[in-house]
C-alpha cells in the first residue's frame, strides 16, 4: 500500500494527474477542431449541391412548361382537324358541299338517293 501512495504523491507533486487531464483536453480540442473542419467541409458541399438542385429544379420547371405549351397546342390542332372533319362533305361529285352536320345535309342526301338534285 505504501508503494502506491508514494506513486500518487509523486504524481501530484510533479504534475503528472494534471498532465493527464492535459492530455485528455488537447484530445478533446483537437477532435472538435476536427469536427469542425469536417462540418465547414460538408457545409461547403451542401451549398454547392443546394445551388445545382436550385439550377436543376428550375430547369425542369422550365421543360414542364415547354411541354405544357406545346400540349395546349396539340389538342389545339387536333380539335381543330376533328371539327373539320365533322364538317367535311361526304359527296364529292355534288356541286353543293354542305357539311354532313346540318339539317339541310340529311335532306340533300335523301334527294341525292332518291336521284334528284340538290336545292339550296
């Protein structure tokens, strides 16, 4: 027992337990030091990353757009050739094109099958 309260008193005497504690705190600093310089890296890559996804967001929200518009004039176009469509005559050879739609069509067609002429 003697023997290790002379090791104590001399470590206490000469500095040792507080060398210790020393030693303990500069391993301590230098791991949050380390920590922050990892945490100012990825700090820096999130940014950076931050910034690309703002960039490519607002390109898609760009090409959404696009698409959007050129849909808007598809179905413009193809309403367009339906109703044109809808109002084509259906006899060729008659000097009177009516659109097969209208009342006066259904008539011209009964006169047509009938073998008369067309009136307007």
């Amino acid at each position: 027992m003697l023997d290790w309260t002379n090791i104590i008193i001399a470590a206490i005497g000469t500095g040792g337990l507080t060398g210790l504690f020393l030693i303990a705190e500069r391993k301590t600093s230098a791991a949050l030091k380390n920590m922050q310089v990892m945490f100012d890296n990825l700090q820096g890559l999130y940014d950076k990353l931050q910034s690309r996804y703002d960039v490519e967001t607002d390109k898609v929200g760009k090409l959404y757009d696009q698409i959007s518009e050129k849909n808007e004039k598809l179905d413009a176009a193809n309403t367009k050739a339906a109703t044109s469509e809808l109002k084509r005559c259906d006899c060729i050879t008659c000097k009177y094109r009516v659109p097969p739609l209208s009342d006066q069509w259904r008539m011209d067609v009964d006169v047509q099958e009938k073998g008369g002429q067309n009136e307007q």
